[in-house]
C-alpha cells in the first residue's frame, strides 16, 4: 500500500469518527433543554403531568387511572408532592410530556398565567430562573374547561379526549424532513422517518405530490357534505372518531349527525388507511353549504367544484369510496346498482370501479400504487394455488376455471386414501371410510344426545331433536332468539342467526 493510500484511509476513519461525534451532539443539545424547562414547568407551576394508554389518563408518578384531570389534580396534590420525575420522563426519549394547566399558576408567586409560553417568559424575567427559551420547553399542554377540551394554541374545544389528542399535535410538529417535507413533532420521529422510510430513493412520492391530490379532495367533501367516514371489522360499522360500533347503519348515521356534527377532517385519516381510499357512507348525501340532496357522489363534487367554487382537483380521484349502507338489509353498489350478497363482496366489486393500477404482466387491478408494487414483489409464475390440490396458476382467473371444472360439488375427500378421492357430500364420504377403511360398526349412525335414538343423517338427527326435545335444547343452550326461540351455545353464534334470519 502506498503513503498516500494509507493516509487516506486514516483521514477517512477521522472524518468518520467526527460525524458520528456531531450526532452525538445534536441528541445532547436537543434532548438536555428540553428536559431542564420540563423540569422548571413541574417545579415550579401547577401544571400536572399526565399519561396516556388506550384514551385513558393516567397519573404519571404511579399510573394510576382516572376519569377527568380533576380527579388527577386531586389526586397528585394528596400523593405526589415531593414526586420523583424519573416516572414523568421514564419512556418518553425525545418526544413531549403531557400536562394539565387547566388552573396554570406560578407557585413562586400565585400570578395565574394562560399558556406554556407565558409561564416560561414569566419565570425567566420574574424569577430569574435559567429558562431556554431556544429550545423545546418540552411538554403537550391540555386545557379542560366547562366539560370541554380546549386546544390552548387556536382556542378550537372538543367533547372526546381523542379528538382534542389527535388535534393538538398538528401545532407542534416543528421538525421537517428536507427530503420529503414530512412534518414530525420530535427529533427522534423525524431520525426514524429518515432511517425507514428511504425518501431519498427515487421511487419515494412525497406527500406534496400526485399521491396527496386525492386526500385533498376527500378533505373538501367530507368538510362539504354528509358523506360520512367509517371502518369495519367483522360485519360491524366502526365510528372513526370515538371507535363506537353497531350494525345498524341508520343508528351509525344519527350519531355521525348528532355526535359528530362538526369534526376535524385530519383526523378521518388514520394512520392504517395509509395511501388508501376512506369508506364514506352516502345513503343521506347532502351539501351541508346549501342542503341539496345529492344520489351519486361524483354529482356532489361537481357541485362544490362549481356552484361552491371548492377547490377540488379535478385530475386526481376523490379520494373516497362511496357506500349506501341503507338500512343494512341490501347491498347494492353506490356506483352501479349491482347486487351483493355481504359488505365484504361489494366492497371487492366497488374497488373494481376505481383501478388506477393496472398489473402489466396479468392485467389484475388495483386502487392504489403501493398495492400495485406489493403484487409485483411476488412473482407471477405459478402465483396461485389451488387448495384442493397441488395446481398452481400464474392468475386468479386460471385458478378460478380450474375450481368450477375439477372440483365443482366434490367437497370432501377421504384423507385416509392415497389418491384422496372426494365425495359431494359428508354422509358419502363416511359410507366410504365405513366400507373401504372398516370404520367400527354404528359409524354411519347419528345418535340423539337426549333419548340415545339413532338417524341416517345429520339433517334427520337435527328435525328431531328441534321437534321433540325443544324445550330441554332451549333450557341447556343459555342463548335464546326473542324473535323465533331457537337457542344456541353462545352469544356469537346468536348475532349471526339474527343477522342471518331476521336482519337485526
């Protein structure tokens, strides 16, 4: 190796080791002042340190639940006077603490003060106290008054806890990403964007570009109209905002409509929906600028684009997908009236109207472009197998064709025979295990676990036991239908008889 070569690799490892120091400084000098004007606000103000788990408050000395911060102050100033603050930081790396200042005073000198900023000038030209006003003071400052929440910075109240959560935050996201533009409200969050999300490849789409275009839009309509936001789990309607859940769609829309009659829009777009469309329910669709009732949600976007002068794009999609839950007893499409035998299904059919995306090499579509590239992550060849046997297809379609003409009513196969022959029906395969495998004699019998007598089939066992013995089934199984009296073991097969026989 020559001179200049090892010099060179020595200046390297020094350049190196001198970045790794500057880092090093930017967490020390961000992370300590922060802390110290932390730990003025909590020695000197009435201001209360409080946590968070699942929209509950919880002390943050001893974790403690409770109801409203007027039951957190009481209970710090009993228990928690002289407290330890390693609780209150314990967790919070470089992200900001909460605190109550609903009655903010100085404890120095009792002068009440309205907000954070005033507090922290106060003590430094009052009390002469080492305030930083450069850095961070470090804490999420939550007013509670009249039985509402109360964003200190821009005055807007709330009736629930997470709405006032997810709102406060947009004011404190003072670090940007330079990349993307991103916004985050620490460093820490900022460092683990950079680290994961890779913004600065060239296939990374910051959130000022084409893919924001449609939240836009969908921002706009749901400020504009009644088109209402909701999630599914289960065959349930989930509410956004408080996370309520019924399966009546009118009772979801009266209390959209009285509950949730005025809402931040932000705050619709939870952090799993991603780059995905919004559900939005459209059964009551109205402009809430001039009460015109709309059918179809592209005519209600024509109509804010125009009459209203709404600045909607009209390049980019909207943004939503469009659903007339009605009264939950029919599904038919929002867009083109077709029929669907369950929500799940016509959400499948609603997303075929809005494939941006199109695979090239098996033509399969999709709504958004991140869909597109997890599809294309898997290779085509031989992508789709069949579950009843080892074929396997490059597309959905093969796959299908293969189902309707190999294995079309032969549903149940005998796992005991090498070629695994299949049967239509369940009382056919038992016959055949009972003849070909010598199964114990009285196999191919169905006995009446309350008199002992025997049926041929499972269907005739069924009709006598719901003939004769009603009554013991009713008085053994503790989950009985008002509607009709059948009775079952549990509560959720009860809902899904309800659901299944009288819509409820």
């Amino acid at each position: 190796m020559t001179m200049s070569g090892s010099i060179r690799q020595i200046w390297a490892r020094s350049t190196s080791r001198h970045e790794g120091s500057e880092k090093k400084k930017v967490i020390f000098f961000y992370s300590i002042p922060q802390r110290k004007n932390a730990e003025l606000i909590l020695d000197h103000s009435t201001a209360y340190p409080f946590k968070t788990r699942y929209n509950q408050v919880l002390c943050a000395y001893c974790h403690k639940k409770f109801e409203s911060l007027f039951e957190l102050r009481e209970h710090s100033d009993k228990y928690h006077i002289n407290p330890d603050k390693k609780n209150v930081f314990y967790g919070l790396r470089h992200n900001l603490m909460k605190i109550d200042i609903s009655n903010l005073k100085c404890k120095i000198c009792t002068q009440t003060l309205e907000n954070v900023n005033d507090l922290m000038i106060h003590f430094a030209q009052k009390h002469n106290l080492p305030v930083n006003l450069k850095a961070s003071f470090g804490v999420l400052p939550y007013k509670f008054v009249n039985d509402h929440w109360m964003c200190v910075t821009c005055g807007k109240t709330y009736s629930e806890f997470i709405e006032i959560k997810n709102h406060i935050t947009t004011h404190f996201m003072d670090y940007n990403c330079e990349k993307c533009g991103t916004t985050f409200i620490s460093y820490q969050a900022l460092r683990d964007h950079q680290r994961q999300v890779k913004c600065f490849k060239s296939a990374y789409i910051p959130r000022n570009g084409r893919v924001m275009q449609p939240r836009s839009n969908a921002e706009i309509i749901l400020q504009c109209s009644t088109a209402y936001p909701f999630r599914t789990w289960m065959s349930n309607l989930f509410c956004i905002f408080c996370r309520i859940k019924t399966r009546n769609p009118v009772f979801f829309r009266n209390h959209m409509a009285t509950e949730h009659k005025t809402y931040d829009v932000k705050n619709a777009f939870y952090k799993k929906l991603k780059r995905g469309f919004l559900n939005v329910d459209i059964t009551d669709l109205k402009c809430k600028l001039c009460s015109k009732a709309f059918d179809k949600l592209d005519i209600l976007v024509d109509h804010l684009k125009n009459e209203h002068e709404q600045p909607i794009n009209s390049d980019a999609e909207n943004g939503l997908l469009p659903f007339k839950l009605d009264d939950g007893s029919s599904w038919n499409c929002a867009i083109c009236n077709n029929y669907s035998i369950n929500f799940d299904i016509l959400k499948k059919h609603t997303q075929s109207h809005f494939d941006n995306y199109v695979c090239d090499t098996c033509g399969e579509g999709f709504l958004t472009e991140s869909e597109l590239i997890a599809h294309n992550k898997i290779p085509h060849e031989n992508k789709y197998s069949c579950s009843r046997c080892s074929a396997t297809f490059s597309n959905l379609l093969e796959r299908n064709d293969h189902l309707k003409t190999k294995h079309t009513s032969k549903r149940y196969a005998c796992v005991y025979c090498e070629d695994k022959p299949r049967f239509s029906s369940w009382e056919m395969r038992k016959k055949h295990q009972l003849v070909v495998h010598n199964f114990a004699s009285g196999g191919d019998s169905f006995l009446c676990t309350f008199c002992g007598k025997s049926f041929k089939s499972r269907s005739g066992k069924y009709n006598h036991i719901t003939r004769v013995h009603r009554n013991i089934r009713n008085s053994v199984l503790g989950f009985t239908c008002s509607i009709c009296t059948i009775s079952y073991s549990s509560q959720l097969f009860l809902d899904k008889h309800l659901a299944r026989k009288h819509n409820v």
